[in-house]
C-alpha cells in the first residue's frame, strides 16, 4: 500500500509540475513517439508494412500499417500503450544503473529512426530532428547537471504520459466508443468491448509506474546510504 501511495504522489505532483515547465508540450512528444513506433515494431515483428507515422502538435499520433491477417491487429493495437508503459520503466531503470547517458542516446536514435524511416508528416519530421539533435547534444556534451536534469524531465513526462493516456482512452470508451483509438480497435477484433481493454491498459500503465517510482526511491537510498559509508570513514528509473 505504501508503494502505491507513493506512486500517486509522485505522479501527481509530477502532472502539476510538467504543466508548468516552459515548453512540456514539445517533449510530452517523446511518449507519442514511443507509443507510435510500439505499432511500428509489432507490424514489422508480424511480418506486415508500416507505411508511415505522422505525429502532431497536439501529442497525438498515428501509425498507418499493413498486414497479412486480420488478427495481427490485436498485437499491433496492443503495442502501442504497452510499449510507452515499458519504455517509461526502462528510463527509471537506466537512471537507476545510473546510465543517463546511455538513456539520453536511445531516445535520440528513436527519434532518428523515427524520421529516417516513418515520421513523414511535416510537424513530425521537424520535431524528430530537433529532438534527436537537442538531445544527442545534451548526452555528449552537456555537463552532468543539465544532462541529468533534461534526463529526469524526459522520464516523467514519458511516465505521467504513459498513465494519463490509458485514462483518456478508458473515458473515450465510454464517452465515444468509436473515437477509443487503440481501445476501439481491438473491440472491433475481439468479443471484448473497447472500455475493458482500456481498463487493461490503465492497470499496466499504472503497475509500469508502481515499479517505476519504486526505482526512483531506491537510487535516493543507495545514494544516501553511499554518502553515510563515507561520512562515518570505516539508486533509478
């Protein structure tokens, strides 16, 4: 229970916090992004096409695949919000390793990849080489504040992003069945109606981020606990 509560507070003041930072809405892209390539990396998987991605000003995206069997858009429609879930852990995961660096140069070469080989809107493109070069910049040459700042910042909008997405789906559902994105796909694919796979989406989404913070608290101990050793003189995301 304490670990729960602590994942909603983290995630609460950190939709307050987000809101505020000049600029969020250009790296809140980053999940979209993440979210997109996850249909991507399905489709490919599956053996089928990805035609192209176009991503939008507004955090919303889309992904245009082909493919052989329609069952195959179960696991694609299923990646898109699991894949941003994992992909928010792995960042708390490297920041735990203490591997920003490492996290800095992935993001920038989903970005390059992205605009290399499926962003192909005109918004898109221009916000994957920005980033990829903001970011690739930051990660090489950046000093060890501002690259651990501009990491941290693009972890928690990738975590709160990854959690509040489900939840808007999941009252779309219910509101506008046939407006529920990913939701709506896999009702038209399954018996399932739209609402419960957006319930399931909530519920991964929020365990990703229940291990998440659970991370982010454990490099806080490790770290104080390395500072007592020395002070006595005998991490992650």
């Amino acid at each position: 229970m304490r670990a729960w509560l602590q994942t909603a507070v983290v995630v609460l003041v950190t939709v307050f916090l987000t809101r505020f930072i000049p600029f969020s809405a250009f790296f809140r892209n980053v999940d979209t992004l993440v979210h997109e390539l996850g249909h991507a990396l399905a489709a490919l998987l599956l053996k089928g096409q990805v035609n192209h991605i176009y991503l939008y000003a507004n955090q919303s995206g889309v992904t245009y695949t082909s493919y052989a069997e329609s069952w195959m858009s179960i696991p694609i429609s299923l990646a898109g919000y699991t894949g941003a879930a994992l992909f928010a852990l792995l960042l708390f995961w490297l920041y735990a390793r203490k591997n920003e660096r490492a996290g800095l140069y992935l993001v920038t070469a989903l970005a390059a990849i992205g605009l290399a080989l499926f962003v192909r809107n005109g918004y898109g493109m221009l916000w994957c080489a920005g980033f990829a070069v903001i970011t690739g910049v930051i990660g090489a040459m950046a000093p060890q504040w501002l690259r651990h700042g501009y990491y941290l910042l693009i972890a928690f909008i990738c975590l709160v992003e990854s959690i509040l997405s489900p939840f808007i789906i999941l009252s779309l559902s219910i509101t506008s069945p046939g407006a529920a994105g990913d939701a709506a796909n896999l009702s038209r694919a399954t018996i399932l109606p739209g609402f419960i796979w957006a319930l399931l989406f909530v519920a991964f989404a929020l365990v990703c981020a229940r291990f998440s913070v659970s991370l982010l608290f454990k490099r806080g101990f490790r770290d104080q606990a390395a500072a007592g050793g020395e002070t006595n003189g005998s991490f992650r995301l």
